[in-house]
C-alpha cells in the first residue's frame, strides 16, 4: 500500500539537525489505518526520540486512553468507522481541555470542514512529510506549554493570596485576571 507518510532524505536530514532543540511531549495518534499508524510509529519515534507516543485503532480507544492519561497533543483522522475524528476531537475538548487538538484528513467535506474550524486547534492534510508535521506541532508545543505554565503561575499566585481553595471561583478570578491583563497589553482598561 501507497503510505500516507512520506519520508525523504531531506526532511530526514532537517529532522536531524532539529534534533538537539527537541521539545519533550505526550501524543496520542488515532487512526483506523494500521498502514498508516505504523509508518508514523516508525517515523516519528526516529524522527523525535523524546516524544511519547501512544496509538489508538479508533475513537472509543483513544477516548478510554484520554480518561487515563493526559496527553499533549491528540492527532486524529477524521474520517473513522467507529467514531468519526471530529466527535472525537469535540469529546477532548470537554474531557480533556489543556490537549492540543489536530485533525488529520485527506478529504475536504462537510466534515472535515467542521473538524478543522471548530474542534481543533490545527488541520494536517494526507499526505503529509514527517517533518511537515514536526514543524506544526513543535511551535503550537512551546506556546501551548508557556501558556498552561502561565496560567499555573497566576493559579497558585491567587490561591496563595487568598488562601483560597475553591477551585471553581478562584478559576473565575483567574480567567478574568488573564482577561484584563490582555486587554491591558492592547492598551484597554476596565478599571478596578
């Protein structure tokens, strides 16, 4: 069978030198094509030793796996049997919000069009080079990360502050904490 992945000696050369400036990740990779979750297993672990990947057959699967384990990243192929990637993506974002969310398809429907715009965080069309989505994923990695570690920092700073530990009206103080400081770096103010 033709693989959806390609690998050629250049990516595998470009990969290599980005090799020493690796970001460190959980990813589970979700397709019903064995072919094509070999090819990746292969590829990537080569590619990014210090990713950790996991791999799911179909939707319920990676949705059992998701409940167990956080994830980084969740890369899925929209068009499943089972469960179609974008229910998939739109379970992860409820049970799962802080994993980055990326859709995988090699058609361009209804779908997929629903998957890319409103469950998740980034689109990877079949047929795609390892290093094409190394490339995507990596950056989307270190931004993600800052702003879960941000978000931690102005967490633990409320908390020790008011030395309060109600997580649901702390989160909102929070979030509204987050709010005024961007619309502040934007030159907005709300006052007190």
């Amino acid at each position: 069978p033709t693989s959806l992945v390609k690998e050629t000696p250049i990516s595998q050369h470009l990969l290599g030198l980005a090799g020493d400036i690796q970001v460190m990740a959980k990813i589970l990779i979700v397709d019903d094509d064995e072919h094509l979750l070999d090819a990746l297993k292969r590829c990537l672990s080569k590619a990014r030793p210090k990713w950790q990947l996991e791999f799911a057959a179909n939707g319920t699967d990676a949705m059992a796996k998701l409940t167990e384990d956080n994830f980084d990243v969740l890369l899925t192929d929209i068009e499943m049997q089972e469960m179609t990637g974008a229910t998939l993506l739109l379970e992860c974002s409820i049970a799962s919000p802080s994993t980055m969310r990326v859709a995988m398809s090699g058609r361009f429907d209804n779908l997929s069009t629903y998957a890319m715009t409103h469950c998740s965080h980034m689109y990877l069309a079949k047929p795609f080079e390892i290093s094409a989505l190394v490339e995507m994923i990596e950056p989307e990695l270190m931004k993600h990360g800052q702003k879960l570690r941000r978000a931690a920092i102005i967490l633990e700073d409320t908390v020790g502050r008011e030395g309060n530990t109600d997580l649901a009206s702390t989160t909102r103080r929070v979030r509204r904490r987050i709010y005024r400081e961007r619309l502040r770096r934007i030159g907005i103010s709300l006052g007190a």
